[in-house]
C-alpha cells in the first residue's frame, strides 16, 4: 500500500502523522511511504531522516492526495484538504466531528474512507488511540492552568503550591479519565488540592485517592457539588467525554459568577464541542480570552506544544493498527477487528458512527453493513 503522510496545517500544529522509525518498519513490511518535505523538521524528524529509511520526499500535499491510498495524519483535516481526498481513499486521524458539521459534511462529499483515532476501541471499551494524548493534554493542562493563574498573565496571583504559610491552589477537575488523573497526578505533584468530580467512584479513583489522601477529594459529578466546589476553585479542567459525541455543558455561563476573579478555566474537552457553555475553540498563539473575569484557555490541540513527545507517543499507539489496514486493506482489517470498525465515521458517504449522526442529524449506517 503507498500512504501519505501529508505536513499538518492547522495553526501551530508541529506534530507528524508518523516517525521514521514507523515509517521503516512499514517499509520493512512492504509497503511505500511518501511523505511531505519538511513534515517533521519542527521536531528533529528532517527529511534526511525520513529518507535514510527509504521514504520518498514529495514537495506538496497535492503529491501527497493524489499518489497515497491511504492518508495518515495527526488532526483533523482542513477544508482545503477534505477537498483533496479522492473516492475510496482512506483517511486515518483524529476527527471529532460531532462538533464540527463543516469538516462532517465535506468528508461526506469526498467519498472516502475516514477512520478517526478518536472512536476506536480495544476489547475492555477503552479508547487506545486517544490515551497518549489524554495523557499529554492532561498534563499539559495543569502546566498552561499555572501560567495563566499567574498575575502577568492575566490571572489572579496564585501559586498552585502555595508558599510557607500560604494554602495552595484549589483544583477542580471534572471528569475522572485519563485526561483528569493525568492533570490530577501533576497538579497533586505541584502542590495543589485537588478534587475530582465523576459520574462514578471508580475502584481505580479510589486507589488513587489511597495514594494522595491529604491532597486529593474525589465526588460524584452533580450540578450541586460542581455548584459548591466552583466558589473555591482557582483553576478548573474540563476532562470529560462521551465517544464520538458533543461532550456535555457542566459550567453554564451564569455560574462563572459563582467563581473568584481571575480564576483559570481550561477546556480540554473542546475538540468534541467544549464542556463550558462559554468555550470557543483557540490556537496556541492566541490560546486565551476572559468571560466575566474568568480566563478561558481552549486550545485544541494542546500536545503540539509538547510535538515531538506527542508524535513519539502517538505512532506507538497507531502504528500497529496502520500495519494492519495496509497489510489486509481496510475491509478486511475492520471484518477481521471489531475495535478497529469502531473507528469508521465515513465511508464514501455515508455517517457509520451512531453518536456523530445523532448529534449532527445525519442517518446513521452501521459499519458492518456497508463493509
């Protein structure tokens, strides 16, 4: 199979959809890569290196489109390259479509194959290509939280360890996955209190607070315990999701003034349409505004910042399932997988993931049907 690993172009984006070293052991198994000049060069993976390993350097994404039967990217396509995808062409990146009925509708236009990292499964229901950069995001969170708490920053003053004398920082995460332990963990590790707010007390919620008792609370998620911990919070992380869905409002925009001023929203659940009613996408050169004197950061892709730890992190986790499409094609690969056919979103024109047709009003054709 020839794939294409095209240059990101979303705002800041310096992540890869594939090292060199996937990129050998895809060569090693058959298959061609072709991928666009400079791709990786913001993160140390140049052109040399690609080439070293036998891929072929193309100049332009065009090459990229017109040459690949399957496209492996980092985040969601843009209008620009949605119009680029040919009938039949696989697409395999992160998504999120329930919130973005633009992207939805011109991948419904292009007839191709799209297969979102986001959607698929492993056999216990988790969602192994969204982990690493859960995990990224998460701590990331709790890092950009700290510097926009800071005065010059706009923020209210606040240390998240405190100081001798001092109480530290207040935290409140919402949504007790991946996303929310990892911010926990590196907040806990800073000094912070923290408490968690869930749908439910997990076992795993339960060893973790075993571990960080004096520093750690963990509740049920309610809009009466969101309500009462919203009025000592310095900075909040929004952490939540439903697969493939538009992630629920839990913070209306009249409860920011139950909040301190100056105090620190982050949104890391924004991809999938934000979990703040006053949530708006932003970018990492302009990743924050104010609503009623609190500070909102919503940038959505929030590992590029951290890209080459992302880009390591991310072909690990896809790699062996780009092995397994190009090696069986895309058909067989999802007959043969269940979790990998939880991925398909679009194919050749039609919505095949229940929760992107529900929240965009599309007729939903399950996979297995069309496959």
């Amino acid at each position: 199979m020839i794939i294409g690993i095209p240059k990101e172009i979303k705002t800041h984006e310096y992540r890869v959809g594939l090292t060199p070293t996937g990129a050998e052991i895809l060569i090693n198994a058959g298959h061609q890569i072709i991928v666009q000049s400079q791709a990786g060069e913001a993160i140390g993976f140049t052109d040399q290196k690609y080439q070293q390993v036998g891929v072929v350097i193309v100049s332009s994404a065009e090459e990229i489109f017109d040459q690949a039967q399957m496209i492996v990217k980092v985040k969601e396509p843009q209008p620009i390259e949605c119009k680029l995808l040919k009938k039949g062409q696989v697409l395999f990146t992160y998504l999120h479509l329930a919130p973005d009925p633009h992207q939805t509708q011109l991948l419904i236009d292009s007839n191709a194959i799209c297969i979102a990292y986001e959607t698929i499964t492993d056999d216990f229901g988790a969602l192994p290509l969204l982990k690493p950069m859960s995990e990224v995001a998460g701590r990331m969170s709790i890092q950009s939280g700290a510097h926009h708490l800071e005065k010059t920053q706009g923020g209210s003053g606040v240390l998240l360890s405190g100081a001798t004398g001092v109480d530290p920082a207040q935290i409140l995460i919402l949504g007790g996955g991946i996303v929310g332990m990892n911010a926990a963990e590196v907040a806990l590790g800073m000094g912070a209190d923290v408490t968690i707010l869930n749908r439910s007390v997990s076992e795993r919620l339960v060893e973790f607070q075993k571990k960080h008792s004096s520093q750690l609370s963990i509740d049920l998620s309610s809009q009466a315990n969101i309500n009462q911990h919203l009025t000592n919070a310095d900075l909040v992380v929004g952490a939540v999701l439903v697969t493939g869905a538009q992630a629920p409002k839990l913070i209306s925009k009249k409860m920011l003034g139950l909040m301190k001023k100056g105090s620190v929203l982050v949104d890391v659940s924004i991809d999938q349409g934000g979990c703040f009613e006053t949530s708006k996408p932003t970018a990492h050169n302009n990743p924050t505004y104010v609503v009623d004197g609190i500070t909102h950061y919503c940038v959505g892709n929030m590992p590029s910042a951290v890209a080459q730890t992302a880009t390591l992190a991310l072909t690990n986790a896809t790699l062996p399932y780009i092995v397994e499409i190009a090696n069986k094609g895309y058909q067989k690969a999802m007959l043969d997988d269940q979790n990998l056919m939880n991925g398909l979103n679009v194919h050749q024109g039609k919505i095949t993931h229940q929760a992107v047709a529900n929240d965009l009003d599309y007729t939903y054709y399950p996979a297995v049907d069309l496959l």
